[in-house]
C-alpha cells in the first residue's frame, strides 16, 4: 500500500517532465508505479486513463516502456499532456534552438494596445512591463518550428503563476493579494532549460513506446472494446472544484478565451459535472431527472442517492449561497456511471481499474462516493470492488466557519473486469 501523499502532486513539483506544469487536480506519479508494479501487465499490455489531465500516467508508463493511452476532455490540458510524452525530439536541435529563442527576444518590447485588449484578470496579475515580456514571448512562439513549438507553449504556461505579481496558488487567483514579481524572461529561461534537461534525461527504451492523448470524453473515448490491460486514474471528485474555472489564467493569456461565457461554452460544458458552476436549476426533482444510469445499473446506490439528493435540496434553503449541491451530486453520479460504463468496455477480462478518489459532504451531508462509484461498478459488469483508505483529507479548512466538519478521506477504489 502506497502512503497517503501518492494523492496529491507534491512529488510532482521536482520530478523530471511532471514539474512541467504545476496542477495541482493531479496526483503524485508514484501512485502509477505503485499501480503497474502491483498489476503487472502481460507483454505488450497497454494502461488506459480516461482522465488523463496532464499526462501523470502516461509519462509514467512512458517511462517504463509501457504502452498507454489517455482521453482529456479540456483542450489546454489535453494540449500539455501530449507535449509531456514527445520525447521523439531532436535534443541537439532543441537545445540550439532553445538558445536562439531566447536571444531573439526584444529587450524592451513595446506595451502597446496589444496589453490592453488582455481580460482584466491577466492585466491585474504582472506589471506592464512583465506583461510585455509573456506577450512578447507568446508572439515569438510564432517563429518556431512545428515539432518544437509546443515544449516552448508549454514552458511559457508554466511561466504565468511563477512570474506574476499577484497570488495565483491554487485553486484561487487573488489579484489584491501583491507578491514579489519575477521577470519574465529569466523565468521563462529557467522553465524552458528544465524542460530541455528533463527531455534528455529520458529513458531510450520509452522514446519509441506509444503514448497517445487523445482530446476526448471519457463517457464515450475512442478506443476499441478489449483492448486495455490496465486503466488507473483519479477522476474529478465531488467537491465544487471547477476545473475550466481554475485554468482561466492560462487560458486568457494563450487567448483561448475572453470571459466567463466562452469558459463555460469552450471549456466548462465538456467536462463531467463536479462543481456547481456546471449545473442549472430547472424544474423537477433532480434524482430523477438525471440519474437515470444509476437507476438502470444500481437501483439501490441510485435510492440511497435520492435521499441524500433530497436532503441537500432542503438544506440549501437554509444556507447563505443556496448552492446547487442537490443537482452537482445527481449530475456527478450520472456522468461517473457512464464513464466507468466505458472504461469497463474497453478494458480485457481480467483486467483491473483503480481510481484515486475522495468522498465529500457537500452542506454536512455525507456522500461516500467511492463506495456509492463502487457498487455501480458492480453493476456495470464489474466482478468485484475493493477500497483502501489512503489518507484524511479536508484538515486545512478546520478554520472556516462555514465548512462543515464531517471527516473526509480518500481512498483506492480497485474494480476487477
């Protein structure tokens, strides 16, 4: 059993190629070795992540000269784990460009118009100046060539939060909140010679081996049925974190959207619902309007659902906010049966899932989520589920006066084909 730290992505802060970008929605990659060493895979076996955020389990299967495929459905993050796992790079000409790159950038590059058209958010984060440098580098990005522009893209997003002038640690932007700036270009050199290093420091045997990302649903991945030896992740978890929310200084900046509505139409309404942000109140009970798949597969986790759907429909009422904990909880339930539907398709009989999960209680109300994803397992053909605790969670907001105090975990939930 691996420690409970294998659940965040605090050892992915200095690992080679993991440290390209800090997500903190990640989890360590030791937790990948652990799953590969524990479920060994036949000759030629080929690991599957139906949400494979920024590439955690297939760099580590790269690494190990293990076949892998991954579905992400945003397309910034998506875009980041496809360029962690192309090592088929010429490293003498990265390395040459990368120096050239560098010194072709404007010393005092103007801070135009092209500043001002910037959404607000971005402008509040770095001095004109500063701001000038990204942009700078942003356009220059231009003159590069195909198969290395993305190591450069990837290097300058790295570049945003540990270059800005304002507190941008996850999982909230705080513009008010002033810190000490770094200049872009030298902070921009570092992250660009690290990912250099790190592309050199790759196994040989993984350079060849396939890792495919592939921007797509993880309730409906394009991949063939049986095919799949092992499938390991750590889906979202039901705790009101808004994934396209959290990444909109990247996305800003890189231009891939202006404001909240292009967030929610580009972004938002591709991802499986775990935050309230993605629901909308409408008439009727939301138990029956939307958890229709549990209901076909799992009849009594679908009951038990219900009722805790129903208190959380009364209890927000009473509570300042009102949020739509009633509807993310239906909602949640029926897009995780349809992707663990999907992972049991493509998977070989036999053949293990493992999620990283967390439970929650949304407003005080206990969801014991993997148990509840467990038993829906179950139902989808599944032989069996096992769960094992990893660690406490939730301890850093004993402080907040409006947080509830329901202890929470999160565990392994192993499914057996």
């Amino acid at each position: 059993m691996p420690d409970g730290e294998v659940g965040t992505f605090k050892d992915n802060k200095s690992a080679p190629i993991h440290r390209w970008f800090q997500y903190p929605a990640g989890f360590s990659y030791r937790a990948v070795v652990h799953a590969l060493d524990r479920f060994p895979l036949p000759p030629g076996g080929a690991v599957y992540d139906p949400f494979a955020g920024t590439g955690t389990t297939l760099v580590v299967c790269k690494g190990r000269g293990v076949r892998s495929v991954g579905v992400e459905a945003h397309p910034l993050v998506a875009r980041i784990a496809r360029t962690k796992v192309a090592w088929e790079v010429d490293l003498k000409a990265l390395r040459s460009e990368a120096e050239r790159f560098l010194r072709s950038l404007p010393a005092r590059p103007p801070a135009g118009r092209s500043l001002d058209r910037l959404p607000e958010l971005v402008r509040k984060c770095y001095s004109r100046d500063n701001l000038a440098r990204l942009l700078a580098i942003r356009e220059h990005l231009g003159t590069l060539p195909a198969p290395m522009h993305d190591v450069f893209e990837v290097a300058l997003v790295g570049t945003l939060r540990s270059a800005s002038a304002a507190a941008t640690g996850w999982p909230y932007i705080a513009p008010r909140k002033r810190i000490q700036e770094r200049e872009a270009y030298r902070t921009y050199g570092e992250a660009l010679h690290r990912c250099v290093e790190d592309l050199g420091s790759t196994p040989p045997e993984g350079r060849s081996v396939e890792a495919r990302v592939l921007e797509a649903d993880a309730r409906d991945p394009p991949i063939r049925p049986g095919t799949v030896d092992l499938a390991f992740t750590s889906p979202p978890y039901l705790n009101n974190y808004d994934y396209a929310d959290r990444l909109r200084l990247e996305t800003y900046f890189l231009g891939m959207a202006q404001n909240w509505a292009e967030i929610s139409e580009r972004f938002r309404s591709r991802l499986v619902v775990s935050a309230t942000t993605q629901v909308q109140r409408q008439d009727g009970p939301p138990e029956e309007r939307v958890m229709r798949a549990v209901h076909r597969v799992a009849p009594e986790v679908a009951a038990e659902l219900a009722e805790k759907v129903r208190t959380l429909s009364e209890v927000r009422h009473h509570r300042r906010g009102k949020k739509n904990y009633d509807l993310m909880v239906a909602r949640y339930f029926e897009d995780m049966t349809r992707a663990i539907g999907a992972t049991r398709r493509v998977l070989r009989p036999g053949a293990h899932f493992v999620l990283i999960l967390g439970d929650s209680a949304p407003y005080g109300v206990p969801i014991p989520t993997e148990e509840y994803l467990g038993r829906i397992g179950v139902g989808l053909g599944f032989r069996h589920y096992t769960l094992e605790p990893l660690r406490a969670r939730g301890g850093k907001w004993r402080s907040n006066p409006q947080r509830h105090h329901v202890p929470l975990k999160e565990s392994w939930l192993i499914l057996e084909a």
